[in-house]
C-alpha cells in the first residue's frame, strides 16, 4: 500500500510553493539528521503535461529563478543544504513502457513461430532507469503528484455499461490515464521504495470512469484550502462575472 496524503489547493493559491517547502522540509532534515529514516532528499515529481512539468523547474535549487531563493523558502545558510537534493520531474505518460525491439507485425509472427508471445518491450526495470536514472541510487522516494486528481486506482462499477458515445470515451481516456500514473509508482515502489506520496490539486475529485460517483471527493484528502479561503486570505483575486 502506498501511503498518500492530499492537499486541495484553490487554482492560484500556490501549488508549487507548497512543493518547494515539502521539498525543503524534507531535504533540510535529511541531510541534517542523516540517521533518521524519516526523511528524505530524492524527489520524483509526476506532472500530466510538459507544460506543467516546464513550469516546476523553478523547484529545482540550481534554476535561475529557482523558488528557494526567489520565494525565500529558507534561509541563507541553507542554501548548501537543499543542493544536495535530487529530483527528477516528468509526465506521468513516461510510465509507459516502451518497445525495445523496432520489428513488424509480420517479423513478429515469424520470430514467435509456435512458441510463446516473445517480450519487446521494456521491463519496469529498464522503465524505471529510463525515467528516473538519477534517482536509481536512492532508497525511500518521496513522490509529488500534481494536478492529482488524474491519479487513482479505479474500481470497477456496473454503471459503466450506461456511458455512450463521447461520455464513453472520456471515461476511458480517465481511466487509462489513472491506470498508467498510478501503476507507474507503483513500480517505483517495487524496485526503490516510496516513502510517501503528496497529492497536490484544485479539484481531488474521482472523474468519470473511475468507478466512483464523478466528483466524490477522494478519501485521503488531509487539507482543504478552498477557493473561498483563498479569496478571504487575499491570496487569489475576487473572480468576477463579465456582464
């Protein structure tokens, strides 16, 4: 079992200012504390599109406009601490295990004869190098989820027969998604420990296709910072209607 907390986080409260003290918080520990198994300095962050994941390497301590200094998440004398974090971000579609053989159908036929399907494609071993190789020394990965509400293990549901044409496809395309994210850490698990998963999204809320009431608010969620506490935080801007 993976051990997942969420934190629901209105659209513009700061997401990725809260990855970047998640990061520092466990980093700064870790290399302080090196004996206590509590924490840890290597990162895997799953984004659902390059350009999310474009956006979060400001999360990375040597980027120019790196958030440690330009949000002042910690103090000067820290700064050689959280650079000796690792973090690896990518897109959740990089779980996919890809074909390690370029060979057509046909090729394929006459290579496997009679005997069994022959394997192409990668293993989670050569997935898991190919995705995170600078992660592969490290032991208890901690893994930030954004825009988490993609990620989930679906449950099968008999209201799925009455979903028709573009509903149908959504579900699927839901749910295949949601497959690949959480599979993929799954993985991950297996071969390298997850310490703990962060989920971090606006709307943590099962979609259509998962199994569950479409917009049921997943379980696991730990905070809940609303649009209205944001708005009365003065952290995001009144939105207004145009007439």
């Amino acid at each position: 079992m993976l051990s997942v907390t969420t934190f629901k986080l209105a659209t513009g409260a700061g997401k990725t200012t809260v990855m970047a003290m998640l990061i520092a918080w466990q980093t700064i520990n870790a290399v302080r504390h090196p004996q206590t198994k509590s924490f840890s300095r290597a990162f895997l962050i799953v984004t659902p599109g390059i350009t999310i994941k474009d956006r979060l390497r400001v999360l990375q301590p040597n980027d120019p406009d790196s958030y440690y200094k330009t949000r002042e998440i910690i103090p000067a004398d820290m700064i050689g601490d959280i650079e000796k974090v690792k973090i690896v971000i990518t897109n959740y579609h990089a779980f996919k295990q890809r074909e390690t053989l370029d060979i057509s159908k046909t090729g394929r036929t006459l290579l496997k004869g009679r005997g069994e399907e022959i394997q192409t494609k990668e293993t989670e071993g050569q997935m898991i190098k190919r995705v995170m190789s600078e992660l592969m020394s490290m032991k208890k990965i901690v893994v930030i989820n954004d825009e988490a509400h993609h990620c989930y293990r679906e449950k099968r549901s008999s209201d799925e027969s009455d979903l028709k044409g573009e509903d149908k496809k959504e579900a699927d395309k839901n749910k295949e998604a949601a497959r690949l994210w959480i599979t993929g850490i799954e993985a991950v698990k297996r071969k390298l420990g997850v310490r703990v998963v962060y989920d971090l999204s606006a709307t943590p809320f099962f979609l259509q296709g998962s199994g569950y009431a479409e917009g049921t608010l997943f379980p696991w969620v730990s905070s809940d910072f609303s649009l209205i506490d944001a708005i009365e935080c003065g952290i995001i801007k009144l939105p207004r209607v145009p007439v």
